[in-house]
C-alpha cells in the first residue's frame, strides 16, 4: 500500500512546500534566457530550438528550450507558468528516486535483507531528498530546469534498465531506458554518466556475474552507450558559449583546487543545509597552499570511497554516485563563469540520502528491534520536518532579487559578482543610492570588470548623472575595445540628451563591430525615425527582423512607419497591415500601441470603420493605463479616422520603446 500512497503523499509535498515560491522573480541568468523575447525558445519554428544563442542556459539542450517554449506559448512571460513546470518535474523525480530505491532494495542482492521494508524505506529516501533546502535552486531559479529535467531522465534512464531484467518485458523496458538517456542527453551534459551508472548498478546489485549480465543485457548497454552520440552531436551543433573548457583563461589545475573546497562544501550543505549561498561566484586564483587541508580531505573521502566499494559495494554504490554524478563539472574541466552552485548536489545528494535513511534504519532495527522501527519512523519524520521548515524559510529569501542578493554578500562577502548583481537589483528596485554603494564594493574587488563597470554606468543613469555614465562607458572601450554593447549604452545616453546625430554614429559604430546586433539596429532605426530618415529607419527595423524574424519590437516599429510615415516612397499599407497583425500576438494584446498600430494599418487602405474601433480600443487601454501622452495622441489618429484620412507623422508611436 506504501507505492499509491507515494504517488500521493510526494507531489502534495512538493506543491505544499513550493506554493510560496510562485510568485517570485525571475533571477540572473533567467533574464537572458527567458525574459529577453529575443533569447527565449519559441515553438515555431521548431528549428529554433536547437539554434538558441551560445549564452543562454538552454543553447544545446533542445528538450529543456521545448519546455520553455511551451511555457512561452501558454502564458508568455508570466513567471508562475515555469515555476510550477518547475515544481512538477521536482514532484516528479521525487516519484522516480522512490521507484529507484524500492527496486534496488527489493531486487537479488539487498530483497532478503530490505524486501519487507523497501517501499517504507524508498519513500523516506525520496521524501528527505524532496524537502531538503538545497533543492530551491532547481524550482526557484527556473534556468536551472536544465539540472532538475536532466535528473528526471537519469532516473528514469536507472529504472527503466532496472525494470528490463524483467524477462516478459525486459525488450520494451530496456527500450524506454535508452530513449529516457537519450533524453537527458539533450538536456544536459551531466547525463554523461548515467550509462555507467547503469552498468555499475548492474553489477552491484542484480546478483549476477558480469560475463551472464553482458551476454543478457549487452544490448542495453550498447544502446545506452550509443546515446553518447547524442551529446556529442549537441555540443557540436549547437556549441555553448566559451565558458566551459581549457580556453577561459582558468586551468585545469587551478579548478581543481577550486574544486577541493567546493566538495567539502556540497557535503556541508548536504548534511547541515544552513547559509546556502545562491551565487558562489568565479574560480579564484588558488594555489596547492592555500587549500592543502581541503585537498587532502577530498582525497581521503575519495579513497574511502574506492575501499568500502571495493570491500562493501552495496554501500559504496551511493558513495561513489555523489562524485561520479559530480565529476563532469566538479573536477578538473574549469566552468569560467561559476566555480559552483548548490544545484550540482540536486542529483549527486541523492545517494547520500538514500544510504544515510537505510544505513540509519539497519542499525535501529538491529539494535532495538520493533521498538527500532518506531524510533526510525520518528526520526525520520523529524528530519523532514525540520528539512521542510527550513526549505519554506529558503523560499522567502527568494521572494526578490534584492532578498536572494542581499543573502549572498552576507554568506559570501568577497562575491564581486554578488555585490555587482546586489546593484543592478536595487537599482531595479529604485534604491539608487543603495546601488551605487553595493557596486563600488564590487569595483573594489575586482576594479577593472567590465561588466561591473558597464552596471555603475547604468546605475548613473538611473540617477541621472548621463555626464558620469558616459565616462564609465568609455572606460570600457579602453579596456575592452569591441565591446558594442558600450557603445550602444552611450548611444541612449546621447538619445536622453537629444543627441541624434551623435547617437546615430555611436549606433553605427557598435554595428561596425557586431553586424548582428539586432538590438542596435532596432534603436538606431528610432534614432534614424526621430531625425527624419524614415528609408534608412525602414531598413534598420527590416535588418533587426533578418536576424530574429518574430521579434515582436521590429514588426510593429516598422508596421507603424509603412503605415504612418508621409514619404510615399517609405509607405506601404498592405505590407503595414500584414506586419501589425503579425504584432498583435496574444501575449501583447493589452497593450495601447497594438491595437493602435492596427489601426494606422487598416487606415492605410482604407478600411476606416476597423480602424475607429480598433483606435477606441487603444484609447480605453491607454486612458485605464494613466498615460496621458499616448492617449492624447491616439485621440489624434480617432479625429483623423473619423473624418475618412489615414494619419502621417514622421515619428515614432508615443511609448513604442517597450
């Protein structure tokens, strides 16, 4: 009876525990994988999907940008809709490590010992790994679905093939197997060792000798094996950005040492999961000195390790998965971005989990009998509670970028990156002054970051010190000539100072270094729009639209200018009309410039009574909005529809830069 009650009792617990993470913002790399309409997968086309740019966190794993897309497709941007795709999938792979342990400890090797007790037992395991804090990560911080997808798929790749030493449907379990690792693979690298985790279970716990398991299963193992193809030919197809391997300036040895203090801490927050830390910042440049006592303890963990697998593998196998599971990113090939972070123990933790609930209930029904499974089902309620309440706490420090930052600089004060991304959300949050100090510490402890210096420019501009922000922006072109996107930055300041000319050089500037740069070309086509070029504007919206074709921002600018713009040469009703329907895409209906750029389509071939009703329409948005400049001028467009004429300006739609 405990398998149904599972199947209940650990999805209410992760919806019960998650509900109040729902609301929360997006965070940190959430903003240029997800918010950013340019970045974030769409389901059409469907190429799309393996074409996602280098840096976001879903560039090479097409299964999980799938699961973004469908997001993208039922509520657009509203964070609720992946936070609870998020808590599902956690649900669910709490559902799959049950269903792992419960075979392990009623199959050949552990069924005499355990049998009786595996599904009691299995749910404890899945229930402590389900509540534990460190966990928050992969619900909290939606990008991290790569981690939480890819775990669900290790586990199903380990039940399936545990399920298919079945005889009567050994073939059909041994095939999911295979298409569960295949799809791990396309969700993150670190599926790389579920095919040897199989093959090592095997040989721990199916009770047989190797040669009759690989004449039994060695068309399993081929087909996992050949899942590795996979992988390979998603890291060639459609390669990350340059922040894994040998060339970001870190060397092998270096991370390592980095990653000596890493382990003790992934142990630490396995075991005591207090002042988890959200963002543990760079590599630092360590030497063998100044970490020896950690390097020498990983060593021994690892060398106890080999010998109780050696001595004791039924024991060792869990031992052993917390560091394969973490090798491919915690041992000597560097992550320049990220020397670590608590969603690297979300699978690696769950060995531990499931040998510390079996180890804790032999020794209690060893030592006290029936009155020892008493005291373990009490202890272990304890521990979930106690795991539960904490995770509930650690859910409200994500409540807010400014919460979740503010908790890393007290956890871990040398985080120049924590204090830099501490900045840029209190600046979002209107603490200007606050900004300014969080980002002066990060410039303090790393001076010459741009990142960090392109931040303290737009933290100036927020306090409307445009004078200072170009100074700032110019320092970053010293540093780091091509970098266009300073370039852009000062661009808007020029724009805020009515610059139009110089502005217009700086657009064409940051286009002479990165032609590509659709974002440059959209602003430099308003720049171009405000100085009375309207052909050279056209083409700009149109090479925007060359590089992201449904960017909703192109479409309706050039909608807009085709279908309002005086010069005859630049108008173009039927292409105009085509191009605001395009825009008026469910997630931007709502919007006053939408219905108003229907409207100036409709007026353009002269269709007037679609375009009074749809510029009333914009009216009423604009009017419930409180914007008094835009509904001033679409009351300008109704009096022209109104009276059987297409409205002209040469400038853009009041507001159109959203």
């Amino acid at each position: 009876m405990v398998a149904p009650l599972a199947a209940l009792v650990l999805p209410v617990a992760a919806v019960v525990l998650y509900f109040n993470s729902l609301p929360g913002p997006f965070l940190f790399d959430d903003g240029g994988a997800i918010v950013n309409e340019l970045n974030r997968p769409k389901l059409a086309p469907l190429s799309r999907l393996w074409r996602v740019p280098p840096d976001s966190s879903f560039a090479g794993r097409p299964v999980v940008a799938l699961t973004i897309a469908v997001n993208d497709w039922l509520g657009g941007a509203d964070v609720r809709g992946y936070r609870a795709v998020n808590i599902a999938i956690h649900a669910l792979c709490g559902l799959a490590l049950f269903g792992v342990v419960r075979r392990t400890l009623m199959g050949p090797r552990l069924g005499a010992r355990y049998g009786a007790a595996a599904d009691g037992l299995a749910l404890a395991a899945a229930l402590v790994w389900l509540v534990h804090p460190v966990q928050s990560e992969c619900v909290g911080y939606v990008s991290q679905r790569t981690e939480s997808l890819m775990a669900l798929f290790y586990l199903l790749t380990l039940y399936c093939a545990v399920r298919a030493h079945d005889g009567r449907r050994a073939g059909v379990w041994g095939l999911a197997a295979v298409v569960a690792c295949a799809l791990g693979m396309a969700s993150k690298e670190v599926m790389v060792t579920a095919p040897v985790m199989v093959v090592f279970h095997d040989a721990v716990y199916a009770g047989q000798r190797w040669g009759a398991l690989l004449r039994r299963r060695w068309r399993l193992y081929v087909g996992l094996a050949a899942t590795w193809g996979v992988l390979a030919w998603m890291m060639w197809a459609a390669p990350r950005s340059e922040t894994v391997g040998f060339g970001g300036g870190v060397s092998a040895w270096v991370y390592a040492l980095n990653q000596c203090v890493m382990l003790l801490e992934y142990l630490r927050i396995t075991f005591w999961p207090s002042a988890l830390v959200f963002d543990y910042g760079v590599p630092q440049a360590l030497t063998l000195g100044e970490v020896w006592p950690e390097a020498a303890a990983v060593l021994l963990a690892l060398a106890v390790c080999a010998v109780v697998v050696w001595r004791w593998p039924a024991v060792g196998y869990p031992l052993a998965w917390f560091f394969i599971v973490l090798g491919p990113t915690s041992s000597v090939v560097p992550i320049v971005t990220e020397v670590g972070a608590e969603r690297r123990v979300y699978l690696a933790g769950m060995g531990l989990f499931a040998l510390a609930v079996v180890l804790g209930y032999a020794v209690l029904t060893r030592f006290g009998g029936r009155r020892g499974r008493v005291v373990a089902m009490g202890l272990a309620g304890l521990w979930v509670a106690g795991l539960a309440a904490a995770t509930v706490q650690r859910n409200r420090e994500y409540r807010s970028a400014v919460a979740i930052w503010t908790t890393v600089v007290e956890r871990l004060p040398t985080n120049a990156r924590g204090h830099s991304n501490l900045a840029m959300a209190l600046m979002q949050a209107g603490q200007l002054e606050e900004a300014d100090a969080a980002i002066v510490r990060s410039l303090e402890l790393v001076p010459k970051d741009v990142d960090t210096l392109l931040a303290r420019g737009d933290i100036y501009v927020a306090r409307r010190r445009l004078y200072e922000a170009i100074d700032v922006f110019e320092e970053c072109l010293r540093i780091e000539p091509t970098l266009a996107v300073a370039h852009v930055k000062i661009a808007r300041v020029l724009m805020a100072q009515r610059q139009v000319e110089r502005a217009i050089r700086r657009y064409e500037q940051a286009l002479a270094l990165k032609p590509d740069y659709a974002q440059a070309h959209l602003e430099l086509g308003d720049a171009l729009l405000s100085d009375g070029q309207g052909m050279e504007a056209v083409t700009h919206y149109r090479a925007a639209l060359a590089h992201h074709a449904d960017w909703w921002a192109p479409i309706s600018r050039l909608a807009w200018v085709l279908a309002t713009h005086p010069d005859e040469r630049v108008r173009d009703g039927a292409e105009a009309l085509r191009l605001a329907k395009r825009a008026a895409v469910p997630s931007m209906k709502g919007r006053p410039l939408v219905d108003a750029t229907l409207a100036a389509a409709h007026a353009r071939v002269g269709e007037f009574t679609e375009a009074v009703a749809l510029a009333e329409s914009a009216l009423r948005l604009a009017e419930a909005e409180g914007n008094a400049r835009v509904a001033g001028e679409i009351r300008e467009q109704l009096a022209c529809y109104r009276a059987g004429r297409a409205y002209e300006t040469r400038a853009g739609m009041a507001g159109a830069a959203e």
